[in-house]
C-alpha cells in the first residue's frame, strides 16, 4: 500500500539524515493520515496518488515563484523529483493517440476541441488510464489534425 512504501522512505531518510526527504514524506504523511480519517475516505491508493500530486503542484509554484539563486529552489526541485517517483507513470502521447482510438470518431465528430477532451477524458477515467489532462487534450489535437 502507497502509505507503508511513503512511511518507509520516510524513516530511511530519517536515519540517513536527508532532511528534504524527511519533510517532503512527513507531509505526504500527514496529509494521508489526515484524509483517510475523513468521512467517506478509505484512505486507497488512488486518493494518496491524487494528495501527492496535489503537493507536487504546490511544491512546482513554490519553485516557480523563487529565483535561481535562492537555495530553497533546489530543495523544491528535488521534493517534486522524490515525490513524483510515488506516482503511477503515465502513457506517452502516442500511446494515449492509441488508446483512444476507439472513440477516436466520435472525437473527430465534437463540434470543437473542448467537446472533443471530454468524449476523451470520459474513456480514459473509465479504463482506469492515467494521464495528465494537457496530455488528453494534445492527443485530441492530434487526432482532430
């Protein structure tokens, strides 16, 4: 389970005295226990991924927002880098261009691109594909082409 393998990496930090890694796993951590304890939760895989990616994009606009000379820059990098290995891989554009061909005339067919992403996105949540939304929507461009 995703918790066990976070809490894990988490405690070899500690000993190894990698304090980035500590506090990037502590607030992973955190913010599982905290969720799973929520009416409805039940504390899956699937939220943990959804969490991490929520503080991976936190963790990219604090880099975003600092300047190259700034140390905490660094940091910011590699806790995107150490928590972004947690989560699933996702497909390549020409694999997603692929998986959507079953739907692919039904994209070609939406009165516009918006259309188009939605007929997408419903095929890929209901096989269970993961991919960025950026990623759907330039496989749609690409099959609408």
């Amino acid at each position: 389970m995703l918790i066990d393998t976070i809490k894990a990496a988490m405690f070899a930090a500690m000993k190894s005295g990698d304090s980035v890694a500590k506090e990037a796993y502590r607030t992973v951590m955190g913010d599982l226990t905290t969720d799973a304890a929520r009416p409805g939760r039940t504390g899956s895989d699937e939220e943990g991924f959804a969490i991490i990616k929520k503080i991976v994009k936190s963790a990219e606009e604090t880099r975003g927002s600092l300047t190259d000379d700034d140390p905490r820059k660094a940091d910011a990098s590699r806790e995107i880098e150490l928590l972004t290995a947690f989560l699933p891989k996702g497909m390549s554009a020409e694999d997603l261009v692929a998986a959507l061909a079953p739907v692919s005339d039904a994209i070609k067919a939406a009165p516009n691109d918006g259309a188009a992403t939605g007929v997408a996105m419903k095929l890929v949540k209901s096989q269970g594909i993961v991919a960025d939304g950026k990623l759907v929507s330039a496989a749609v461009k690409a099959i609408r082409a």
